[in-house]
C-alpha cells in the first residue's frame, strides 16, 4: 500500500486563557501586554507593509557601553529590512510593548528608560515605538552635529517604501492607512481617555471626540464633491508638527475651520445644532487628531467603526442608564436571518446608538451594490461600497426606508451621527417614548414621524395599501431592538395600563384566559414585545 506523504495539519485545542501567536504560531497565555503585542504585530503588517517574515518578537540588541564592553538588551518585536538577516545591521524599527499598568514616565521602564536609551546604543535604527496598549509613542533618532544621538518624539514613523520625508513633505495627500483589527477600537479609547484624563468631564470628553470624528468623516467625504481644484486632505497632522507652539495653532485653526464648514454641509446639519464648539486645547486638539488623521474611516468596515463607535458610546452614555449595547456578532446574525432588503420598512423602537440601523444599513448596501455591479465579486465587488453611485443610493434607501426611536436625546444624536459614519443614512431618527407612542408630549416629534411615515409609504411598495391608523403602527416590515431592561427602568402606569401585558390574567370556567386588573409592575421589555407587535 502506498504510504500517504501529505502532511497533516493537527488541530490546535486552546484553553480560554491562551492564544495563538500571529508571528511565531507558538502558545502564549493570554495576558495585556501578550494582546498588545499581537495588536502592535497586526498593525506594522496590515496597516504599515511590513512582512511578517521581517519581523522577530523578543529580539537581543547587542551594544558597545562606554567602556567598550558588548552588552545585550531585549526589544518585545523588532523589524528588519527586507529579506535580510535579522541582526543589528538590518534593524530598521525598535519597538517596546508594556503592560496597562506601566506609565510612559516610569523610571525603568517608561518611554526615556527603554525606548530612547535603545535607540541611541543602536547604530543603524532610526525609529522605534512605545506603547502600553492605552499610550502609543513614536520616536525618531536624529545624530547632532555634534555627533551625538538625540530622540525626538514624531506622530507616526514610515511603513514599508516610505520616507521621514515623505511624511514630512506630503501630508496633505498621503492616503490614510485601512485601520486593521482592533486598531480603531484602541484608537477611539486611547482619544477618548485623553480628553477626559486632561481636557474634561466623561460627558464632555465623548462629545468632543465625536467632533473630531466628524471633521475627519467630512474631510473624506470632500473627496466625492466635484471640484475644479484637486483634492488635499484638511484633516492631517505633520509628523512633527506638534513638538511647536505655532504648529499647535496651525493644527488646530486646520481643524476648526473644517468643523465650521461641516455644520452648514447638507449631510451633517441634522445631526449639529449649529452652536456646537471644539473646546479641546490646542494641544489636546492635535494629540487627538494626529491619532484619528492616520486612517480611512471610508475604508474601514462597518464591523470596524462600529464596534470602535458602539464601545465609547457604551461606556458613556448607556451604561449610566441601565442600558447595554448589543454584541455585534448578536446583530449581524440577527439581520442575516431576516434578510431584509431595499423594500423592507425597518424600524428599533430603541435604537440607542444604532447599531440594528447601521448594520441593516450595510446588510443592504452589500445587496445594493451586488445588483449594480452583476460582473463583480469578492474583494473587486467590495471597492464599489463606498462608490458616489452607491452611497447615493443606500442614502435614498435609508431615508425612506429605516427608521430609529429613542427617549434619550443624547443617543438619538449618537445613533444619527453612527449612521453617518456608516454611510450617510442620516434621517429619520426621533427622540420619543416608544411606549408612549402614539401619545406623548414631544407633538414635534410626533408630527415629523407622521410625515415622514406618509413620505416613505408614497414612495415605497405599499402606497396603495390602506392602514387602519395614520400614524406608524402596522407600518413596518421588520423590527430589530434590545430594549432597556431591568429594575433600573421603570414605566408610567398611565402607560402600562394601556397594553394587554400590562394586565394580570385569569382563568375562566372553560379555562380561557381573561385581562383582569392592572399589574402593579410590568417589565419594559414586556410591554416593547407587545408595542413591537403593534408597530
């Protein structure tokens, strides 16, 4: 019998508390600096170029100390040029990886106590990184002209085939990199904890990022606006540009001016009010636009940006209120299941900060672009996603056809803006008690839904069907929600009395259930079940 050469790929079984390492395809533990570090190795590949192959975690740098004795000192994961040995002559990136707990300051083991001491013993590295997983620092090497080594902090250092000068000189027209796994997600934290650790309150420090994030969504945006004059980013930070008084107002006057020209766009001006301010110091401002400047929002996934989104909504406006997100893997295959599509009438009667909305959003962008684009598929069918043509085409969809309640002010704002950022499905969300509904005391509120409702139906599959009510009930095709729940939450009795599960019931003599008196408490998520069904 003829023996079997292939080779056989065995089955790796991990305990919860262990991971695969991306780099090495060793086991490790699954400890903070251990997640960081597979991070940091994700990023210098995807987001930077640099190969794998070129990449070895743990490395011992070898040094001359002043009195000519060879000294060793480990670096967490080191980079080499392309295809060569991996030594010290070849070492192009330095990079240091702490636990959370470890502060940029410490004395042993802070940026100055690893990073710069490595980086002035090693003769041919000029740039190198220091990161906690919350504090990322890059710094690049510069020789004096008194031929000593100096270690200047820089916003970013160069990926594969790019220049200290290219950064320097092409700011403004250097693409933005595709942000790769968990990237955005630490991104937004790291921003977010900024400006509450230096600039502000919690409230405040969410607002002001997602400020931020607008300016750099709009600045994108830009690219798809017909223009006589080629386009160049406004939203960028030099390298540099920060280690200076005067490049901090350059900065911020850069990204103020693009706050004011968004707010009177079409597309954002129901999402601000008008009479919001970038209030972040200047340097608070640079500090966190040079994080968000370095990718493509546009690029990004849905998945991505709203997992990134959803997570510093969560820990700041839902938390406090007994309200919780849904995991993302729970909403995806949610709207999988019901499939919806371009004639589909979609509403949460507690959208939060919608994420049901953006992920039937991308749900029927894919659809949407599937049918425009018969002759494509894969990665080919995926660059025509944010394509002129289909964004103006998912936007009609969603402002007929998608729609959002919420009685916080604040997530309707939230869920409005997590819509843009999906991709410019921006309408049709309103702050009211879904439980009320119809009544309640926002009559403007009420009123627009109305309109808005008799809009879509004109335009929309089901204009000639007649509905027992003017209102929204009995108008949708498909709910999605996860109300609030939990003793936190507590309804009006003038509102529970009005639902069927409001009620205690009891039996007849044929054993027939029969609505007696009023519960003395009723679960919200309950009553939604019943108002879903009316809606």
């Amino acid at each position: 019998m003829e023996q079997n050469t292939d080779i056989i790929n065995e089955e790796i079984v991990l305990d919860d508390n262990q991971l695969v390492c991306s780099l090495t395809g060793e086991i490790k533990p699954v400890k903070e600096k251990e997640l960081t570090l597979q991070s940091l190795i994700s990023m210098l590949n995807e987001e930077y170029g640099f190969s794998v192959e070129d990449m070895e975690r743990d490395f011992s740098v070898s040094y001359m100390n002043d009195e000519g004795k060879t000294k060793r000192t480990k670096v967490d994961l080191a980079v080499f040029e392309t295809g060569k040995a991996h030594n010290n002559e070849h070492l192009i990136r330095i990079c240091i990886v702490q636990d959370g707990k470890t502060k940029d300051t410490d004395s042993t083991k802070g940026v100055e106590a690893t990073l710069e001491k490595v980086l002035e013993v090693v003769d041919n590295c000029e740039f190198g990184a220091w990161t906690n997983g919350d504090v990322f620092h890059f710094m690049q090497k510069e020789i004096t002209a008194y031929f000593q080594p100096k270690c200047t902090d820089i916003a970013d250092f160069p990926g594969e085939g790019q220049t200290m000068d290219d950064l320097e000189k092409w700011s403004d027209k250097i693409n933005p990199r595709k942000p790769a796994n968990d990237s955005l997600v630490r991104t937004f934290k790291r921003c977010h904890d900024y400006i509450y650790g230096n600039e502000g309150q919690i409230k405040d420090a969410f607002w002001e990022l997602l400020n931020l994030i607008f300016c750099k969504i709009y600045d994108e945006k830009r690219k798809f606006i017909p223009s006589p004059d080629s386009y160049h980013r406004k939203f960028w930070v030099g390298v540099k540009e920060q280690n200076t008084e005067e490049g901090l107002k350059r900065i911020a006057k850069r990204i103020k001016d693009i706050f004011e020209e968004l707010k009177g766009d079409a597309l954002f001006n129901e999402v601000f009010d008008g009479n919001e301010q970038i209030r972040l110091t200047d340097k608070g401002l640079a500090y966190v636009a040079s994080e968000l400047a370095k990718y493509s929002f546009l690029d990004a996934t849905v998945d991505v940006k709203g997992t990134a989104y959803e997570t510093i909504v969560s820990n700041t406006l839902k938390q406090a209120q007994g309200q919780f997100f849904t995991p993302r893997n729970i909403i995806k295959c949610m709207v999988e299941i019901l499939d919806p599509d371009e004639n589909m009438r979609v509403l949460d009667p507690a959208c939060g900060s919608g994420g049901f909305l953006v992920m039937v959003l991308d749900h029927v962008r894919k659809k949407i672009a599937a049918r425009e684009n018969p002759t494509l598929k894969s990665l080919y069918l995926e660059e025509t996603y944010n394509s002129r043509e289909i964004n103006d085409l998912v936007k009609d969809y969603a402002e007929r056809m998608i729609f959002g309640f919420d009685f916080d002010r604040d997530l309707k704002k939230a869920a409005r803006m997590n819509m843009v950022m999906a991709g410019d499905g921006h309408a049709n969300i309103f702050n009211i008690n879904s439980l009320d509904y119809p009544n309640g005391s926002k009559t403007d509120e009420l009123e627009k839904i109305k309109e808005t409702i008799q809009r879509s139906i004109q335009s929309s599959h089901d204009k000639n069907e007649s509905f027992a009510a003017e209102d929204a009930r009995g108008k949708f095709d498909l709910i999605f929600t996860n109300p609030p729940f939990g003793s936190k939450v507590t309804v009006d009795k003038e509102i529970s009395k009005r639902y069927d599960l409001g009620h205690n019931y009891n039996k007849d003599t044929y054993g027939h259930f029969q609505k007696g008196s009023e519960s003395s408490s009723e679960a919200p998520e309950v009553l939604f079940i019943e108002q879903c069904y009316n809606f």
